[in-house]
C-alpha cells in the first residue's frame, strides 16, 4: 500500500505511528510524506535558539497537556517529558493578576478576602443579569459566569485582539477552554498529564519519519497530478485551498512574533497575557521558563517573543479554524464534495484538513482512529 501524506507535521506523524503498530503489520505500508515548508514538524516544530541556548517553539509554545493515555503514550515513546505547569499570569492597567480567573483573581480585581463560600454568592449576585440556559456565543457563555466587570478586564479585549472579530460572532465552545475557578488553582490546565519535551518537539518528527519506509521531501507543494500514484492521499492542509476556494474562503486567525533579547530575565514568568486593548499584543512568553529543570539562563541574554495575531491572508501561515456560522456552512459545502467518489483516495486529516481546533492530543487521537478505520477498510 502506498500512502501520500501532505504535511509533516503532528496530525500525519502520528497517523504514520498507528499505521506502523504492530496489530496492523498484515501488509506493508510505504509512505511519501510532502511539506511546503523547509523543515518538519509543522507548528510543533523546536529550535535551539542560537543566541541563548533555550529550545524555543518556533510558532508558539505548545504545553502537551492531555488526559488521553493514547496520546500520552504516543508523546512518551518518543520524548523525554517533563512535568510542566502553566501559571498564567494577567497584564493591565490595573495590575498583575492570578490567570485563568480564579478565586486569587476575583479578590484582586475587587480588592477584597473573599473565602470560597462568600465567593460563590459574590459571583451569583453580578453574573445574576447575565444568567442564561441558552448561551448563543463566547460573550454570553462568558458574561453568564464571570459578570461584566472580569469579563471586560480579562476577556473582551484579549479574545477580540486574538480572534480579530467581536466575542459576540465567536462560537460558545471557544469559551470552554479557559477554566474558571472559585478557589486558588492557579493551574491553566485541568488535565491529567501535563509536560514539556526536554528534546523539543522535532525529535519525535526526525524519528517517525526517519522509519525506512518513509520518504521525506520538503519545500514540496502538493499538486494534483501527484495522485494518481498512490492509494491513499493524506492531505492535513487547509480544505478551502484544497479544493480551490470553490465555497469561499473559510476564515482562520494567524500568529505572529516579535522576538527581543533582554540582558538577563524579562518578564519572569513563561506566558503574560495582555487582556486589555490598550496594548495591542496579546501576551508575552519567555522560553527559558518553559525549561524549568534548567537552573540559570545557558548564556546571561534572555529572548523572549511578544505575540500578535491577525487574520490569515492568503500568504500568511492559517493557526486557528475561526468557526462562525458562514465558516461552518462552507465547510459543510466542501465535506460534501470530498465524500464524491472522485475523492474517494482523499482524506482531510488535522486541525486544517478537518477545519477544527484541535489540540496536540486531540490531533493524536484522530490519528490512532484514523489509522484503525483505513485498515479495517484496506482489507
Ligand atoms: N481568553 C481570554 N483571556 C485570557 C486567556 C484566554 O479572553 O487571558 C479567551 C480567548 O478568547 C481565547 C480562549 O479564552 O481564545 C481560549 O484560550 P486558550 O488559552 O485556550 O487559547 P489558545 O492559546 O489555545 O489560543
């Protein structure tokens, strides 16, 4: 069996990983994996920073957090892990507060020593105008449990600097992934397994595709002519481009850094966040943080990238799937064209191939059921 996969990043690595247990050794697969970019990996792809020594996550950092033992084990046959927490930390004119919200944050923001039990009816009384069985988007979800003052201090300014459109277009789902908290959990994560490769991401990357029934080529652009030789095409690129933006353009928010050197450490903390607009960056991190087995900065100069996002224009690298209705209504015109039998070869894997906004694990438990799908169906 041959397979084509477009993409080298985590959705088609790890797919080549299932593919390759053992259980499914009945016939020997043969893959040509293709990237438009010049090294593997995609957005999980590390570095070593020249400069400073630290490993730096080239299109942000990416804290492999997950309560799938799939995707742990996945992650742990081929990296060193080690346990990290996230402790946000939140920047405005106000102050520095505790993030995700938590009951530290709320006594912050309002200057009081709330226990857990005043907490509780403080936050029933201002989120009491907001309640509602029949949250319709982020802002609602969001109003609904933190009232308007947190809301306007963490979240309005921060999501609509991120996502580049109102709170209010945004899908209510997007609002689950930020824990909110009425005690001292400071954790950003509420997940079982929670860790940073001491080797950086791109490891994993040069081990998988190094298996020798692999063959890589990078700064190789799909094209359609290159087909017709395979069984199967794995394709993790964006299914709007794919299919020549027939629909329409689906709308996706892209990132982007600007790196600084300081003379010693910056910021102090791995990731600030800046929740208000008066700034016009979203948050800070600072790699030497994210590498807290370390002791001392390697060299004395710390880097650390202040983070912008945008919306994709066509020369700009698409992170995040935006999912407003108009964007689900397309996607459902482009699903439905890839299920015609002219596209029966075809399968649109990963965060861009299936236009969702999956994480690292989610990504990795596609695969482990992808993988089981196509050998079910190859026999
Ligand atoms: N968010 C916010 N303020 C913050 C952090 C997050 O308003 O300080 C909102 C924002 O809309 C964001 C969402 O919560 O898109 C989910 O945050 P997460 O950190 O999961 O976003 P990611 O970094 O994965 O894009």
């Amino acid at each position: 069996m041959k397979v084509l996969c477009v993409g080298a990043g985590l959705a088609n690595a790890s797919l080549i990983h299932f593919l390759n247990q053992k259980k499914f050794q009945q016939e020997e697969i043969f893959f040509d994996v293709i990237d438009k970019r010049k090294h593997i990996g995609g957005n999980c792809y590390t570095e070593v920073d020249e400069e400073t020594d630290v490993t730096i996550h080239k299109y942000g950092p990416h804290i492999f957090n997950t309560n799938s033992e799939i995707a742990w084990e996945f992650i742990n046959a081929y990296l060193t892990m080690h346990p990290f927490t996230n402790r946000v930390k939140a920047s405005t004119p106000k102050g520095i507060f505790s993030m995700p919200i938590n009951l530290h944050t709320i006594n912050q923001l309002y200057g009081k020593s709330m226990n857990v039990a005043e907490a509780v009816e403080f936050m029933d009384k201002i989120t009491a105008p907001y309640r509602t069985n029949d949250p319709k988007n982020f802002e609602d979800t969001m109003l609904s449990h933190l009232g308007r003052d947190l809301y306007k201090e963490f979240i309005y300014g921060y999501t609509k600097k991120q996502w580049g459109v109102e709170p209010s277009e945004l899908p209510a789902a997007v609002a689950k992934r930020l824990p909110f908290r009425l005690n001292y959990n400071d954790n950003y994560y509420n997940k079982k397994y929670q860790g940073i490769p001491e080797e950086g991401y791109t490891a994993l990357f040069e081990k998988i595709f190094s298996d020798k029934n692999v063959h890589l080529s990078l700064d190789t652009t799909y094209d359609d002519y290159m087909a017709s030789d395979y069984d199967s095409i794995i394709y993790t690129g964006t299914i709007d481009q794919f299919f020549n933006f027939e629909f329409g353009r689906l709308s996706y928010r892209t990132v982007y850094w600007e790196r600084n050197i300081s003379n010693g450490i910056f910021q102090g903390n791995a990731v600030i966040n800046y929740t208000t607009e008066d700034k016009p960056f979203t948050r800070i991190n600072e790699p030497f943080f994210f590498e807290p087995w370390k002791n001392d900065l390697p060299k004395s100069n710390s880097v650390y990238f202040t983070e912008f996002s945008k919306l994709t224009d066509l020369e700009d690298e698409p992170y995040y799937p935006i999912r407003r209705t108009e964007d689900l209504n397309r996607l459902n015109l482009y699903e439905k064209k890839a299920k015609l039998e002219k596209y029966s070869k075809f399968i649109f894997h990963g965060r861009l191939g299936s236009y969702r906004y999956l994480d690292m694990d989610m990504v990795i438990e596609a695969s482990a059921r992808l993988a089981e799908k196509i050998k079910t169906h190859s026999h």
